[in-house]
C-alpha cells in the first residue's frame, strides 16, 4: 500500500489563533478534552481551563472566541482524523465490498489511541464526540455555521462513504442518509451499552456493533 501523506487540517474560521502553532495552543487542545471528559461540556468553562493549564483564561481567549467554538473545533478535528484513517484504509483496494466494510469498520468500531498525534487522546475525543457532539449543532445559528464550512469534515467522510455505498448500488436513492444513520446510531450504541445497556445487545468483548450496522448496510443496499 502507498503511504498517504495527508495533514490534519481544521477551518481558519473555527479559532482565533491556530492551537497547533503553539505549545500553549496544544495544551489547551490537550487539557480541553481531559476537562470537557471529566465534567462534561455543560460544567467545562475556561476559567476552569484556566486553572488547569496554569495560565490565564484571557490566553485561552485568544485562540478561541468561545467554548462552543473550541467545541466545533474538537468535533472537525476528530472527523478529519477519521477522514485520514478512512483514505488510508480504502486506498488501493479495488474491491468496492471491501472498501464499504473497511469504512464501516472504521465508523463503528471501538476507538484506540494514535501514538501519532501526542497532543490529543482520541479515545477521549471520541467520547465526547458521542456524548456532547450534538450540542454543537443542535443551536439556533447552525444554518449560518454550515455555511461558513463548520461541520465540513463531518460531511466529507459521509460523502466518501455514500460514494462507495454507490459503488455497490448505483440505483440506491439513501446513501447520505444511511451512513450518517450508522455514524450516528453507533454512537447512540455506545452510549447506551455504557450506560442504557437494556436498549442495546452489545456484548463485551464481541462487535456487536460493528457486525449489526455492516449487516444493517449490506442488507439494505442489497435489498433495494
């Protein structure tokens, strides 16, 4: 397989400062998700932030305008994570059904640390991408945040992955709606195995969910 030289990249429009230009910028990134995991998004505060990075909360001010766009931040960095891993586990496989159940692999299955990116602990990241993710843009402004490209990397991986979806279906009218239907509904199965497990069937050490949602996917295209 070719090695992929692909870069991290988050919208200019979601920070004041680029975090990733500085040590202070990393550390806030860093201690955010250990915050925003620790307390939840509704409890985390810069001035917390603050206090646990050893600095001024007028610092964290001038890399971020506000929470909410840290948040946004957080959200469009993991999803262009996810977009890196996804390229590389899809590039060079011609099999179209190879390709979809790699992607949908990658989409539900647990979550494990990149030793490749020091500052931030994906498995952190990631449960707060399925706890506190939808307070992002469940807001009045959504419309005007989509326009300026917020949720962009989000909407990237689903595109890629609806466009395999078509490579096995060209006729099937749901793509969109189907994978974001799996990105979304494994989060809600992680969730609740943690803490509903009576509205789940996951089972430990099994992957039930990344075996329910390939299932869900193949049956449904196949079926159409």
């Amino acid at each position: 397989m070719d090695q992929l030289q692909i870069q991290i990249t988050i919208n200019p429009a979601l920070y004041l400062r680029n975090p990733e230009s500085t040590d202070l910028g990393r550390k806030i990134v860093s201690e955010s998700i250990e915050l925003i995991d620790e307390l939840g998004f509704e409890s985390f505060t810069f001035k917390k932030l603050g206090v646990r990075i050893s600095s001024n909360e007028s610092s964290i001010y001038r890399y971020f305008e506000s929470k909410h766009s840290l948040l946004v931040y957080l959200i469009s960095w993991y999803w262009s994570w996810v977009e890196y891993r996804l390229l590389f586990s899809i590039t060079n496989v011609f099999d179209p059904k190879i390709k979809l159940r790699n992607a949908l692999q990658l989409i539900t299955k647990k979550i494990t640390q990149d030793t490749n990116v020091s500052f931030v602990n994906e498995v952190k990241l990631h449960r707060i991408i399925i706890a506190e993710s939808s307070k992002a843009y469940h807001t009045k402004d959504i419309d005007k945040e989509n326009q300026k490209g917020y949720y962009k990397t989000y909407k990237r991986v689903v595109q890629r992955i609806s466009d395999i979806v078509l490579e096995l279906n060209p006729d099937y009218d749901f793509p969109h709606m189907l994978i974001s239907t799996v990105i979304e509904g494994a989060h809600h199965q992680r969730y609740f195995a943690e803490h509903l497990p009576s509205l789940t069937n996951v089972k430990e050490g099994q992957k039930t969910i990344e075996n329910f949602y390939s299932d869900l996917v193949f049956k449904a295209i196949n079926q159409y």
